[in-house]
C-alpha cells in the first residue's frame, strides 16, 4: 500500500494513511489497517489485567494481539478500535514515546491510562 512511512520496528509499520501489524495471523501473515478505518486508538499501562502477558491472539474473543514474545517488557498496550467492528487490536511497539506522538499528531489517540 502506498505511503510514506513514519515509524518502522519489529511490530508495526505507520504510514501515512495505514497501519501494518507485523505476525498477526496464526499463520504469521501480516495485517494492514487503513488509519479512515480507525475510530480511536486507547493506551494503557501494560499490566497483566489488559494483555502484558498475552503473547498471541485473544483472551476476552474481542481484543486480538499480533505476536509480540516480549510484550511484557513493554510499557504501555495500545488498543485499536476499528469502525463498524465488534473486535479490536491490540498490540506492542518498540518505542512507545514515538508512536504515542505519532498517532497524537493523527488525532487518533483518544485516551492515555
């Protein structure tokens, strides 16, 4: 999908008008999210409560997480919340600063915990 990218790691991939979450599948295929279909993005302290401990797939069947085997180190959990969908992402970046900044700049990190 065409664009600039503004952030790159492991994880995650931001472009300008997407999202690409690196081994998001069973089958360790990626997944891209168009940012016009992303109502809000909400990040939370990693905690075991919201997924500091899930390293693939699902625990509440509403919240997936791509593969990430060192999210528990991670600071903070993002949570995407898709328009027109019942289910949402969740997922990990290598520097939360950044991403935080980035999808603040976009308008689409609605809430900090």
């Amino acid at each position: 999908m065409p664009g600039n990218i503004i952030y790159s790691d492991s994880l995650v991939e931001i472009k300008d008008n997407s999202i690409l979450f690196r081994r998001y599948s069973f089958f360790e295929r990626d997944r891209i999210v168009l940012i016009s279909d992303i109502e809000k993005i909400v990040a939370k302290k990693a905690t075991i409560w919201n997924g500091k401990f899930r390293f693939h797939g699902t625990g509440d069947f509403k919240t997936w997480f791509p593969k990430d085997f060192r999210r528990y180190k991670r600071d903070r959990i993002f949570v995407a919340y898709l328009r027109y969908k019942w289910w949402r992402i969740g997922f990990t970046v290598e520097d939360s600063e950044a991403v935080t900044r980035i999808l603040r700049g976009k308008g689409l990190l609605k809430e900090i915990f």
